[in-house]
C-alpha cells in the first residue's frame, strides 16, 4: 500500500497506474499518454526536490581508508586565462603543480548523479529494470556532459625546441606524421557545437602541450612556471565563459597541470616519490602518457560524465545526450567486436602504434579478471566514466605511473612497464567490475550470507536456481527472453531523458543500445548468447567451498563458467537482476559499507558489508553500462585522391553520425590534401564559434 506521503505527489492525484511500461506498447496514443506523464512529472519535480517522500539523500560513507568519498565536491574556481604573448605567438601561463601536490587523490568517488537517488529508487530499478514507484518522482535528467580534447600543435616553435633537444638528448627517433594538422580541431570543436546544442550544462575542455618559457633558466629546480600551448584562432578570455544561448565554455588544461603519481594500491606516495617521477616523465611527447592522466582531471572542474576525442574526430549530426550517457543505464560504449584484442605481456608489438598498449593492457585485465579477448574501442567520439577511470588509476596504479616513462609513444621498453591503453582499459575495466559485481552479489552476498560456506545442500538450491534439474548434471538453455532492450525508450521517458533512437536518422544520430548491462554479462559483447551450457561438476561443483572461493573461481580461473551462470541466472526473468541480489535486510543501514570491493581479491574473504544487498545494488549501478551502435566512419587518409573519394562518400552517407579523419598521408601529398580537407570542412561547417577569431 502505498503511504500517505507517497500519494500526496501523485502526478493525477489517483493510485499509480501497476501495469509493468513494457505493456505500453508505444502507439500513438500511449505515446501521447507517456508525454503527458512525462510532462507533469517535471512539473511537479521542483516540489519534489524539496520534500522528498522517500527520505535523505544516500549517505556514502565507508569504513576503509580507501574509499571515503564526501557526499559531492565543492566546485573548484579555475583561474580566467592571462594570455601571454611571445613574438607573435599566444600562451596560457601557469604555474605547475608542486611535487607534493602531484600525488593521486586516493578517495574513490561515488558517482554524483547516483547519490542524489533514493536507495528504495535505486534497489527497485535494479532489480526489476523498470522506472517505476518509487522512482517515478526521480526525475533524473539529461546527463551533464563534458567534451575532452586532448591537442597539440607540433608546429609550435617552442614545442618543437623543447621536442628536438629531448630527441638529442635520448637519442629517439620518432616518425613526423603524428605532429602535422589540417586545422582540424577548429572544424571539430564546430562539428560538436552543432552536435551537441542540446547538451545541458556541457562544459569543453582542451587539453594542451605546454613548454618553458624561453630566457628563463630552466633547469632551476623551482621553475614551475610554464606555457600551455594555444589554438591561435580562439579568443581564450572570450572562450572561457561561454555563451549562455549557445556555445559552451572551452577551458584550457596542459599536460604539466595534470600529471598525478600513483602507486600499488595501499603504497604510501611521497612528494620526493612524485618529484622523482615528474623528473623522468616531463615533458610529454606521448599521447599515451596524456591520456593516462585524463583519470586525474579535477572533478570540481569537469563533470562526471565525459567525451573523449581527437581533433580527427568528428559529430556528424545532432545527438541527444543518451548518445553517450544516461544515469539510469550508464556510459553508451562502442566497440568492434571484429576486432579482437588479447593479453601480450612480451612487448614484442608496435609500439610506435596502438597495439604494443592493448596487448599490455589486455594483459592486465587477463590477470585480474580472467582470460578472454576483447574488442577494440571504435576509433571515434568515446563515452567515458570520469569518477571509474579514477578508480581504475587507482586500481591499476604502478601501471599508470609506468605509462609516461615513455616520453615518446613506445620509447620506454623496458618488460613490465609498458604503456597502458587507457581508452581500452577504462571501458574493459568497468564491463568486468560490472560482471564481478553479479558474480559477488549472487555467490557471496546471496548464498554465502549466512556461513560464508557452500555445502552440499546449497550448491544443490543454487543449481537449481540456474535452472538445473533434479536428476540432471548438465543444463541446456536456449536464449532467454529479456525485454530489457524493449523497456530502454519508455524507462528513459519516464526519467525525464530524451531516447537515443531517432525519428530520422539524417536529422539526429540514430543510436541503438544494442546491449544494456541490465542483461547481465555478453560474452560476445553484443547480444544475449544463443544457447549457454554448463556442465555441474565443472562449475558448480557438490563439494562444500567458500563462497569466496567459488567467486574467484568462476570469475578468473574458469570465466567461462562464470559467464554461463549469469546467462543462466537472467532465464529466470524477463528484465531486471533481482535472482542475482541478496535479500533485503532493511534494519541495517548500508552506510558504513564501502562503496566498491577491492581493487585486487584477497585470498580469504573480506567481511561481508551489513547490508549486501544495498551494497549490490550500488555496485550494479556504479559499473552500469551500454554497448551502442551508430553509423561511424573511421577514414584513414593515404592519398589525395583517396581522401576525396572517402569524402564524397561520407557526404552520401546521410545518417553518419561520427567520422574520424586519420592523417595517414605520404609527404607529397600534403598541400593537395591540405586544401582539400579545408574545402570540405567549411562546406561541412560554416559557421565559426563565439570567440574564434
Ligand atoms: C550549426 O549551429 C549554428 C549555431 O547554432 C547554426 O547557426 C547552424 O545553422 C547550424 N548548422 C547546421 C548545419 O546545423
Ligand atoms: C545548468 O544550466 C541551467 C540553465 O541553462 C541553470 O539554470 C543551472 O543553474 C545550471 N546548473 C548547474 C549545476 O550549473
Ligand atoms: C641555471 O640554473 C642552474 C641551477 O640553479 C645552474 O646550475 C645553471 O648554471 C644555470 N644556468 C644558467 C645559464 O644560468
Ligand atoms: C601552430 O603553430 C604555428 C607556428 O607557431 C602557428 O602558425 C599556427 O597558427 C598554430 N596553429 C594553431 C591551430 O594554433
């Protein structure tokens, strides 16, 4: 029964509606009733926001030193620009960071959006994967979205100083093409512009080289006072407000602001350590090393949810905000699952290239959770997770701080301490912290509560909870039948967010979600499996075990069993988790529990959290996540003539939503090239931006 409080806000002043979204099935005249829902939910949302019916906000406050996140930061005040002019050329001076400020914050951070929901939302959300009492108040919005640029301009005079004499100085050699431009970044920042108009509260933020200020005696231990290298076309003082009716902020950061140390977890960081470090690291010729630190960038300053691209990159049409992020179903990843990476610790890759990093990081991931291969991250505008990627720097941290000892893509060579692949790991890293939490949450939260041991009888309850048979040692299922993709369009509506999909896809990107982790685990990344069969013995097993065990078991040494059992588990519904999640134990309050498991699985069991499954349901949320497709183009640029044909077919190609430009030319064909993309870009996008000079 509903209570008292809780009926005062319904929308229409009567009992909610119980029918299940999915039995809207959206004809007209439901999707006029889902609208008119929709729009006096947010007009009684201000009242809602004032007197929650549910309570307090969730309290985040854990007991380990690891993870003791405040509720939400205070927003830090960045410095307006200063430009300083040098011959003809404009700066963004600053002054760098001290070695004892360039350690690694250590407090994993709990996801804004997720803290400004109710536990009773969050655990019915994850649970039955439908938006629906009590969330039907919590209206949560369009996600707030940053773009991320990382930039150079490797015809910079003082970066090319700076470049040549640490050239001599290690005696590297380097190939030229990774520093020449077609003034792309400025076609890009308008390609986004146009993209992202809809995009509430973005803020763009473009990450640059920086270099010593020349007649300044460098070496001098104390000099921290740098250049950060500017986009000459763009009013930087202009450019840092924004305009309130269009364009949004653009922020210069530079690499020397950014570089932060970290170590194994648990290690103890000095600022001697960091001054060690920053010796041997700075400057950065590597964009390896750049974006190794984009986990560090302030989260006072840039919002949670990110989009990460090259200046190559570019949005070919409007995309909503879900084209990349919701709060309900997380970061929207895209891969190619064609293209599959696997573990290489010899090093033996190019590392002038990407791929001595993936099989690195594929490396590491395979050491932590488990063997397998995985896709590649399509080579375009990349959905990330700023407070995840933290955690993964964390997680991952004498790897990260090995990075940029390459100052050079792949100069450092040295086994061990190869560069990770950021990109690749940060979407890996949350897709396995995802399948470990149901894996944990079904193994050791729901049937190890009790003892923290599986014996005989218990094994036996949760076979048949997989769906096995009395007499049977083996199981064979067929895929199950989720409607959890179905339920995607109405859920969001319900939240208040605008769908991915589009009414016409040459006016907006059309973007499917064409796997939710609301599903559980896809270990082709793409679908549900056609057939799963698990074998008793092999994965189950009769023998008493801990339940920890059992989870490190299926979760690393025979993954395969473990994606099985989640395949499995998800048969016993139509959408939602609930068969993985403890059951409730409402008197213990969850907020002495830590806000994830740790970052490497001891042998023996950590104590159980007090109330596992708000912790489970917190965890499901945090790594929640979506495999998406969308029309892309990644165009690599041999020659001219190439490049023209690639182009044309790009401009027939009307419902292209993200196309990368990949610089790929011999030197002959600069100029013609040069002039042709120029061409285009204009055709493309003729208007210039606020404050472009
Ligand atoms: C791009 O955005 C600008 C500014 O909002 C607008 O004037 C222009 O019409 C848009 N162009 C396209 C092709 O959408
Ligand atoms: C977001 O933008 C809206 C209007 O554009 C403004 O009213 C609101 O205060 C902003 N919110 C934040 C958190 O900056
Ligand atoms: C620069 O400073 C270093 C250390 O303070 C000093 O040893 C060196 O002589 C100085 N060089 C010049 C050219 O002044
Ligand atoms: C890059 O540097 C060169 C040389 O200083 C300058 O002419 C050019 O305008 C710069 N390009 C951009 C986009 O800032």
């Amino acid at each position: 029964m509903a209570t008292r409080s809780l009926y005062l806000y319904q929308p229409l002043g009567g009992k909610p509606a119980p029918a299940p979204w999915r039995d809207l099935l959206c004809n007209p005249i439901r999707c006029t009733a889902i609208l008119l829902i929709v729009a006096l939910s947010v007009t009684s949302i201000g009242f809602i926001v004032i007197q929650r019916p549910w309570g307090s906000l969730v309290d985040f406050t854990p007991p380990h030193e690891f993870d003791q996140p405040p509720i939400s930061r205070p927003s830090v005040v960045v410095p307006e620009p200063d430009p300083e002019v040098i011959g003809a050329t404009v700066y963004d001076p600053f002054i760098a960071p001290s070695p004892g400020d360039a350690i690694v914050d250590k407090i994993v951070r709990p996801i804004k959006a997720h803290s400004a929901m109710s536990e009773e939302c969050m655990d019915v959300w994850v649970s039955t994967g439908l938006w629906q009492e009590p969330c039907r108040y919590s209206m949560v919005q369009d996600s707030q979205i940053d773009l991320v640029y990382v930039w150079v301009n490797g015809s910079d005079a003082l970066h090319q100083k700076a470049r040549k004499e640490l050239l001599s100085a290690t005696k590297y050699k380097t190939k030229d093409a990774r520093f020449r431009e077609h003034d792309e970044l400025r076609y890009s920042l308008r390609s986004a512009r146009n993209a992202t108009a809809t995009w509430p509260n973005s803020t763009w933020h473009i990450i640059t080289a920086d270099v010593p200020p020349p007649n300044v005696n460098n070496t001098a231990p104390d000099s921290l006072y740098r250049l950060g290298l500017v986009p000459q076309w763009l009013d930087i003082e202009c450019a840092f407000h924004g305009n309130p009716d269009g364009q949004p902020p653009i922020r210069l950061q530079h690499d020397s602001q950014l570089f932060r140390l970290t170590g194994r977890p648990g290690a103890t960081l000095t600022a001697t350590d960091a001054s060690n470090w920053l010796e041997k690291i700075l400057p950065s010729f590597n964009s390896h090393a750049v974006e190794s630190q984009l986990p560090q960038l302030d989260p006072g300053i840039v919002s949670d949810n990110i989009v990460a691209l090259n200046d190559d990159q570019f949005m070919m049409l409007p995309h909503p905000p879900s084209a990349f992020h919701t709060t309900l179903y997380g970061p929207v990843f895209r891969m190619d699952p064609n293209l599959l990476v696997g573990g290489d610790a010899s090093g033996s890759a190019d590392g002038g290239g990407e791929w001595r990093s993936l099989g690195w990081s594929a490396h590491l991931l395979n050491q932590r959770f488990g063997t397998r291969r995985r896709p590649y991250m399509q080579h375009n505008a990349r959905a990330l997770s700023l407070p995840l990627m933290h955690e993964l720097s964390l997680a991952f941290g004498e790897y990260f701080a090995a990075t940029p000892l390459s100052q050079f893509r792949g100069s450092h060579k040295v086994a061990n301490e190869y560069e990770v692949n950021t990109i690749f790991m940060s979407t890996h890293y949350v897709i396995e912290r995802h399948r470990e939490a149901l894996l944990w949450s079904w193994i050791v939260g729901k049937w190890g509560r009790s003892s923290g041991i599986l014996d005989r009888d218990l094994k036996w309850k949760m076979w048949m909870e997989m769906g096995g048979g009395d007499e049977a040692d083996k199981l064979s299922l067929l895929q199950a039948e989720r409607t959890t993709s179905e339920d995607v369009e109405v859920n969001l509506l319900m939240a208040g967010v605008q769908p991915p999909r589009s009414f016409d896809e040459q006016k907006q990107a059309d973007v499917a979600y064409s796997w939710v982790s609301m599903d559980g685990y896809s270990a082709n990344f793409h679908t549900l499996p056609k057939r799963v069969d698990i074998n008793l013995d092999e994965c189950v097993g009769e023998e008493a075990e801990f339940a920890w065990d059992m989870f490190r078991r299926v979760l690393k040494e025979n993954p395969t069993c473990g994606d099985n059992i989640i395949a499995a588990l998800i048969h016993d519904s139509k959408s939602g988790l609930e068969v993985f999640l403890p059951p409730p134990c409402e008197d213990e309050s969850s907020a002495t529990d830590p806000i994830i498991l740790p970052f490497d699985l001891p042998p023996t069991a950590p104590s159980l959290p007090r109330n596992p499954r708000a912790f489970a349901v917190r965890l499901l949320m945090r790594y929640a996540h979506v495999l998406g497709d969308s029309a892309t183009i990644f165009m690599p640029m041999k020659s001219t003539s190439q490049a023209d044909r690639a182009l044309k077919t790009a401009d027939k190609q009307k419902n292209l939503a993200l196309l990368c430009i990949n610089d790929d030319l011999g030197n002959g064909d600069q100029r013609n090239a040069n002039n042709l993309l120029h061409k285009w870009f204009e055709s493309r996008w003729p208007e210039r931006l606020d404050c472009e000079l």
